[in-house]
C-alpha cells in the first residue's frame, strides 16, 4: 500500500514477492524512517488459521509510526493485510505442532529527497514466510550477556518504537554477546546503567520465590511487548504476584545467588517464552535456578502456546481466526 502526503493510503495491491527498485536518495536509505512488526499465523488442530492479538500489533505499529514522524496506516488496512496474505499462502502454513506463518509488515519513507524532516511518500509492505520451531529438540535455557557498554535506547529515544534503527544500534552488542559465549544481549537502563531494560529481541521477567512475578515497567526505552502483556495477565489470573517495576542488575545477582530469585525467563513472538539459565557480566557469572527450565516458566510458556494453537479455550478474545 502506498501514501503519499494529500492523497492518503492508495494502490493496495498482492504481487509476487520481487525486489523493490529504490533510488539511491529514496528517504529511509539516509534518515532511517522504518517501522516493522512481527507475528505469526498458527495452524490449530482442525486445520483452521489464527493469529494471536494482530490488533494490538495493529496498534504498536501505530504508536511506531507515530514516533517516527509517518502516518499511521489505519489497523484496519494492516489487518485486512494480513488476512489476504495468509488467505493467499494458506498452504504454506506448516501443519506440524511448532511450525507457523511468520508475518512481517513494515513501512518505510520512499520519497526520493535528501534532507532532514518526515518524508512525504510511504511504502507499507507485507511478506511472509514459513518458520519451524524455535527451539528443536525442546525448551533449551539461553545463556545472556550483560552488556557493560552499549545501551538500547535512551529516554525520549525510539525504544518503544519498533524500528530498524533499535536494532542497527543493538547489533554491535549482540555480537559481543555472542563473542562471550551467550546467545542474547540484556540492556541495562542509559541513565543510571543500573536497571534491566530487555534483551535484544525479548522482554524479561523475574520469578522470586516461585509466586512473584516482576517485569520492568514501559518507561519509553523498552518494547511494549504484546507476549509481556499476556504473560502479565496470565500470570495474574493463575494467582501470581505480578509486579511491573525496576529490577537492578545488582539485585538480579543478589537474589539469584541467594536462591530467592528462583527463575528468569525472555518473551516475545518469536520463542513465546524462553527459559534464562545463565548469566555473565564482565566481572563473572552465575546461573540461574539449576539451569534447568523452572516450573512456572514452563507453566505460562504451556498455557500461552495452548492459546495461541487452539488446545485452550481463549475467555480474553485474544485468538483471532482468519481460516
Ligand atoms: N523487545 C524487543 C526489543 C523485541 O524486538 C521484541 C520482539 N518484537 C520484544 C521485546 C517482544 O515483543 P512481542 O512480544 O510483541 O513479540
């Protein structure tokens, strides 16, 4: 779908995925304006399609576009998007338990100027792709890389967008992680370098003595994760303390090494919930509970893909069926 400013969102159209021939001062090459946003078609047991909570993807990409000076393209049209593609590629759903239809819409300045202010011509793109599951051969904990240096985003910065530029900036981190022998990154806050902010790609939360369940809050600089928000909920209805508030990476090893901080675990689309079993920093490391997935980790990582494939009944209106 394309806008341009004066005459609104026009010429939505399904085409053969193929290269998009661009100018060499098409806007987003210098000044970065680009948004995105990731989910996944799930095959249910009766051969059906659902998503799980496009409208609030809808609504982030939204609140991205806003951030990044774009017009928003109006929910309807994203989801309507949606539902042509996976209608059109219904047979390239994997049927398997784990597999899905990963989903990615974004949108980025297209007009040809050089120049410092909001491009007045816009590209939306939706194309999609098969995936398989994320973990094979089972929930593995991930070992994370406290990054001393580099920070995500700072306050007034684009962390609760989701745009390319968050993730050019999180590259060089990722790579040290890797480098450390971790698999993710963990942001400290850019204020006070004190505070967890998320992983890389992930949100993160805090299992203390097996019943409270603390995430940091949306102070800007983190991604409003709608699998957060989920986890949050599900956890409060299984009875779970639930806390959004500011955990230091000091407590973190603290608690942990005490044993009151019992388990750790990321979330986001791609992995739904993934366990955390080992943690290293510059000065040292420790690990996590006995680096064995704990129990309510696995608890709300079952509950949510019981949701998301239709094995559970949805009294939140969360699943939404396309096919
Ligand atoms: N934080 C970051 C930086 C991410 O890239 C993602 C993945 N979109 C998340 C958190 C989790 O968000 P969601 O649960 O909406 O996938």
């Amino acid at each position: 779908i394309r806008y341009a400013e004066g005459k609104g969102w026009y010429d939505a159209r399904v085409e053969a995925r193929a290269p998009i021939p661009m100018d060499p001062a098409s806007a987003v090459l210098h000044y970065a304006q680009e948004i995105f946003e990731g989910l996944k078609a799930y095959r249910t047991a009766d051969g059906g399609v659902t998503l799980f909570r496009p409208e609030a993807n809808a609504d982030r990409f939204v609140a991205s576009a806003e951030r990044l000076a774009m017009p928003p393209l109006p929910p309807e049209a994203f989801l309507d998007s949606l539902h042509r593609l996976i209608e059109i590629d219904r047979e390239w759903i994997p049927t398997g338990e784990d597999g899905s239809l990963y989903l990615r819409p974004f949108m980025f300045a297209s007009e040809v100027f050089l120049g410092v202010r909001p491009a007045r011509e816009y590209l939306y793109v939706l194309i999609a792709a098969p995936v398989g599951a994320y973990f094979s051969g089972g929930v593995k904990p991930v070992k994370v890389w406290i990054s001393p240096d580099y920070t995500r985003a700072a306050p007034g910065g684009t962390g609760a967008a989701k745009c390319g530029g968050n993730y050019a900036a999180s590259l060089a981190a990722q790579a040290e992680a890797i480098e450390h022998g971790c698999d993710q990154v963990v942001f400290l806050d850019a204020v006070e370098r004190r505070f967890v902010d998320e992983l890389g790609g992930m949100n993160v939360f805090f299992v203390y003595d097996d019943s409270t369940l603390v995430t940091p809050p949306l102070t800007g600089s983190i991604l409003p994760g709608i699998t957060r928000e989920s986890v949050l909920t599900l956890a409060a209805e299984a009875g779970l303390t639930v806390q959004e508030r500011s955990v230091s990476f000091a407590d973190w090893q603290a608690d942990a090494v005490s044993g009151r901080l019992r388990e750790v675990f990321a979330c986001g689309t791609a992995a739904v919930i993934t366990p955390i079993g080992h943690v290293r920093f510059p000065d040292g490391e420790f690990p996590i509970g006995a680096g064995r997935p704990g129990r309510v980790t696995m608890e709300l990582r079952q509950q949510l893909v019981d949701l998301q494939r239709g094995v559970t009944a949805d009294p939140h209106g969360w699943v939404h069926r396309v096919l």
